[in-house]
C-alpha cells in the first residue's frame, strides 16, 4: 500500500521500502526507523528526484537515529540525485551501505545518454580505483562512456572522500 | 593619481591579452601584472575599479597583501578567473573577500566576464536577461502562499523536461527553485530591528503572502543556460552572509537559516548570482549550464555577489 507524505510516496514491497518524489520537510524520515526489519532497513531510492535542505537534515537525523538504534541501513538503486547529495554533504552519508546507484553514461556512437544502474558490491574494486564499470548502450549495443567525473562521482562509496 | 583603470594579475601572457581585449570595451585603462608582487606594486599607484585575478594565485603567501592592497585603494570588485579544475575554490571562498567568481575553461569566458565587468562599472544589476541570449522568454509566476513552492517546483522540472533537457538538469533547477523560493519566503523577511521573523517558522505549514512578502520567480532558457531568477522585496541578506554560505562544506544537523540553503543551491547549479539592494530587494539569479555534458563541466561553479550602491556597484 502507498502511503504518501507531502512530495514523497512510500512504498512496501517485501523487506524493501520504496521511496518515490522529493524529500523534503514534510518526510518524516525519522520513523522509517520503525519500519526496519531483523536490525536492517532497506531503501530504494531510485525514484527520489530531489532532496531539499530540510530533507537533508531531516536524512542525516535518521542516519544517525539509526545508528544509534544498531540498525544498519542499506540503501539500494539510489538515484543521481540523491548521489549528488550524498557526494556534496559528507553527513548524509552515514554508516548506510550502498548497494547500487544510478550513473550518467554516454554513447559515443550514437549520442544516447543514460542513467544506467551500477551494481556497487560487484564493481567493488574498479570503483574503488574511480573506475566506471563499461556499460553497452541500450540503443546500439556500442560501449557506453561514463558522462562525469568519477573522482567527483564516486567519491560516496570512499569513506571521508 | 591617475584615472579609474582595471587591473590584471595573471602569469599567463595569452590569458592576459585575451581579457585585456575583453575587457577593453568598457573604455577604462588596462593594466597588467605578472604576479601578485608586481601587482601590490602597481596598486600602490592605481585607482582600479575592477582587480582581476588569477585563480591560482590566491594560493600564494602575497595573496592577503595583495587583497588588503586592493580594499584600501577603494576598488570596486575583486573578480577571480578560475581555468583549472584543482585550482583552489576553498581557499578562494575562505578567504571571504573575493566578490565573484568566474569558473571557466581558460581562456575563453567572454560572456560571463563583460557581463560581470558590465554590470560593475554600470551598475545596472538587475535582471536574468542579462545572462540570456537575444530573444530568450522568461516565464514569471509570484508566489503568493508558502505552498506554492512545490507546484512551482513540479512545473519548472515539466518545462525543463519539456524543452529537451534531462532528468539531471531537471532535478538541479527543482533543487535550486525550491531552496530560493524557501530562502525567499522564509528567510528574507525582517522586522525593524532586522529580526528575520519566519526563519524558524515550520517550512511545511501554510502562509498566506501578503504584497509585502511576496516572492517573485522567473525562469527562462536559451541554447546555454536554464536560469532560475527569485526576488524578494526585502533585500536583508548580506555580502558576509552569502560569502559564508558558499564557504560552508557541510551541513550542520540542526538550525535554521539562509546558510544551508544558499550552499546547496550554488553546488547544484554552475553560476549564482546574487544581487543585492540593501533594504530594497535581494534577487538570486542560479545557471545550469547545458552546453557541456557533465564529464566536460567545470567542478567549481561561479558566483558574483553585486551590491547595489546610489551610484553604482560595490563589492
């Protein structure tokens, strides 16, 4: 069942709670607490297209709650958006973990641009090293180029980066 | 002492001739210097109006002497040219002095260096047009109610969308319109005493505007920027503040405020404008370049803080 709190709709779907809008001051991260399960709470942030300052704090509160509460908070499919606060506010990063996160990629051959989900678990290592896992381009096959800086992009996945 | 000139300090001979004739259209002398040390020399006899300096010398042991020089000769603006991405934004924005702030490929920036030179030595600050090419249509909506914020966000990401640009470039003007139509509404009313007394009012619960608070929000684009203009008719906020703000690199968990907002408003577009009327009105003027793909964009964005004066602009 949907449940909508000002620009934000939650979504249950099994173990996971889907997070679709804008978070903002209306959100109310802070009881998400309680929808943890078994110590974890899991989050796809896929369709956050923006998070404000207020939803900022109102994130690093319930990153901290969590914390505090020994629940580990795993965060899945996170959207451009959310990897550019992520990147720009170093507070918002918490102790959550990142399992995979949408990147901007190009195509040279045919000038396509994507935002293209990267498995963060598996691409572990070339992540770690700024390198952007190759992608195929959903249009012509040709390999994708990754449209960012990855010292710039990736930063959220090296701690204190 | 001589006439009001502009100088340059830069080390790099092609960067120099090419702003040289940039800014030689103004009609003010031009003069040049290598380096920091030739340039506290040459201010001594100077009376510029406009410094121009080199980003990546602002690093070095003379730049305070230099900026110190400068403020005593009474010059308009310190305007800094930022070419390279490592060169030194925090250490700019720390100094708290350097009033704009051009972040380009060197050495081509003619546009957002004859506007900001433009709009200093004329002191006519006002309006996004400046910033847009001939013909570009700026839409305009006033806010009237607190509420209004998130469907003004939702309609300019639809328009953005609807001209062809991505979700990226969406997502940066909603970000960018909500924290200035915040900042506007809640942040720039003041009292007599200079009391801003809805800063720490609940963002989420409605306030009717009257015409003495109401917000005014324009938005346009054109084949280089989408621009987000917002106005209030209060004009409270400050060169110091704003300056800080930029400065900040994180947030703090708590607080309200123009700081947080203002911060993450210039990370997420590539130039903020600010100009202000002290007393009069503040409009804040955020570019999202759309020319380059994110790979080819600057990591530092722009600003300029324009204040307006009974006879023009100062720093």
């Amino acid at each position: 069942m949907n449940e909508t709190r000002g620009r934000l709709t939650l979504e249950t779907r099994g173990d996971v709670l889907v997070l679709s809008g804008a978070i903002d001051e209306t959100s109310g991260l802070l009881d998400l607490i309680g929808r943890a399960s078994d110590g974890n709470l899991v989050l796809d942030l896929a369709a956050v297209s923006f998070i404000n300052s207020l939803g900022v704090r109102d994130w690093i509160r319930m990153q901290a709650a969590a914390t505090k509460a020994g629940i580990s908070v795993e965060l899945r499919r996170v959207s451009e958006p959310v990897v550019h606060q992520l990147n720009m506010i170093i507070a918002t990063r918490g102790t959550g973990s990142v399992v995979s996160f949408y990147a901007p990629y190009a195509c040279d051959a045919c000038g396509r641009e994507e935002s293209l989900l990267v498995d963060a678990v598996a691409n572990h290592d070339a992540l770690t090293r700024m390198d952007a896992p190759p992608m195929p381009c959903p249009e012509c096959g040709a390999q994708m180029a990754f449209n960012d800086f990855p010292e710039r992009y990736f930063s959220f996945l090296i701690a204190g980066g | 002492m001589r006439s009001p000139s502009i100088l340059i300090v830069h080390s790099d001979r092609k960067t120099q001739r090419v702003v040289q004739r940039i800014l030689g259209v103004t009609g003010y002398p031009i003069d040049i210097a290598d380096d920091l040390e030739q340039g506290i020399r040459l201010v001594q006899h100077l009376s510029p109006i406009l410094v121009v300096l080199d980003g990546a010398a602002v690093g070095s042991p003379h730049a305070p002497a230099f900026i110190a020089a400068v403020a005593q000769r009474g010059t308009e603006a310190c305007m800094t040219l930022l070419g390279a991405p490592s060169a030194p934004l925090p250490t700019i924005l720390g100094i708290g002095a350097i009033t704009n702030l051009l972040v380009h490929p060197m050495p081509v920036l003619a546009e957002e260096l004859t506007i900001t030179a433009q709009k200093l030595i004329r002191g006519d600050l006002f309006g996004a047009e400046k910033y847009l090419l001939w013909g570009a249509q700026l839409h305009e909506a006033t806010v009237v109610r607190a509420s209004q914020r998130a469907e003004l966000v939702g309609r300019i990401s639809e328009h953005v969308r609807a001209v062809g640009q991505s979700a990226r470039v969406a997502s940066m003007a909603m970000l960018v319109t909500d924290e200035l139509i915040s900042n506007a509404v809640h942040n720039a009313p003041v009292d007599g005493s200079g009391e801003h007394y809805r800063k720490d009012l609940a963002r989420d619960i409605e306030i009717e505007l009257d015409a003495k608070h109401q917000v005014r929000l324009r938005w346009g684009f054109d084949a280089r920027y989408v621009a987000i203009e917002v106005t209030d008719p209060w004009g409270s906020l400050d060169r110091d503040t704003i300056l800080a703000s930029l400065a900040r690199n994180d947030v703090r968990d708590s607080g309200g405020g123009a700081g947080m907002g203002i911060a993450l408003a210039y990370r997420s577009c590539d130039h903020l404008v600010f100009n202000l009327a002290p007393g009069k009105r503040t409009e804040i003027i955020a570019l999202i370049d759309v020319r380059y793909p994110p790979s080819e964009r600057m990591p530092a964005s722009s600003y300029n803080v324009f204040v307006e004066r009974a006879t023009g602009v100062e720093p």
